[in-house]
C-alpha cells in the first residue's frame, strides 16, 4: 500500500472510532463536504488562499488543535470529532485543518500549534505563508486520498 493511501486510512480510522452517532439524512458531514471540497479549491485559489478561506470560517479555533491531537493519537478527547461530523453548514472546517496540519507534517513542514486560543489565531495564520508550489503538489496526493476515505465513511 502507498504512503498516502496508508495515511488516509490512519485518519479515517481515527474519526470512525470516535463512535459518533449522526442524524439520519442524506447530506454528508461537515468534515466530509470540506475535505471533498479543499482539493478543488486549493488547485483553482492555491494552498494560501484556500486556507485561509476555510480559516475564515472556523467557529472554534480550539477545534482545531483538539483535532489535530485526536488525529495523531495525543488526545482520546474524541467528541471534538462528532462535533465536526455535524451536518451543520459551519461544520467541519476545524476539523479539516487539523488535517492539513497533519498532512503538512507528513510532508516535512514544521507545524507548531498550540492550545493557547490568544495564540492559536496567529499560528494557523502564520502556515499560509509556508507553503509553497511543490508543497502544494505532494499535498494533493495526500488530500485526494483523504477525500476518498472520508467519502466513504459510513455516515448514512
């Protein structure tokens, strides 16, 4: 199996034993819909400009580092998870950043982020910053690959 497939599928099994119960519709989570979306829109705007877009729309700031730690194992605090599987229009763009930290990291880039929400802002602001073409490139792999995963997660 491929680096990213096996990536991919380490975050899909993260977010699925979080045991989250979801409301019985059609409509996909938020989470999902932002990492079907993302992958298209960085390759039309850019990594920057993306970003900073789903940045824009982040609700709770503190979501985003709860993910992160839950995504690489640091925290088992799983409810930040179901709150970002809501189908709420606002839902799912902390979460999505959490992985772009994650997939930012496994390409070699330095993520510091920390749990301090006066700090928090300026740190994720500060990303945009570093990250450049080829990133963007080795990203997609990562992110289409993630996109397909999240897909496919029983949700319905």
């Amino acid at each position: 199996m491929n680096e990213y497939v096996d990536f991919a599928i380490n975050i899909g099994k993260r977010i699925i034993s979080a045991n989250c119960q979801l409301e019985k519709d059609l409509s996909k989570p938020g989470l999902v819909r932002r990492a079907v979306d993302f992958p298209s829109l960085m390759l039309s705007l850019g990594f920057s400009s993306a970003y900073m877009f789903y940045i824009s729309k982040v609700e709770k700031y503190e979501n985003v580092h709860k993910v992160y730690q839950v995504l690489k194992g640091v925290s088992n605090d799983t409810s930040v998870i179901c709150e970002e599987l809501q189908k709420k229009e606002s839902a799912g763009y902390s979460g999505y950043i959490g992985i772009l930290l994650l997939t930012l990291e496994k390409i070699g880039k330095n993520v510091i982020i920390t749990s301090d929400t006066s700090k928090l802002y300026y740190e994720l602001i500060d990303i945009a910053t570093k990250v450049d073409f080829k990133d963007e490139r080795i990203m997609l792999l990562y992110l289409n690959e993630i996109k397909k995963v999240l897909e496919a997660l029983p949700y319905e």
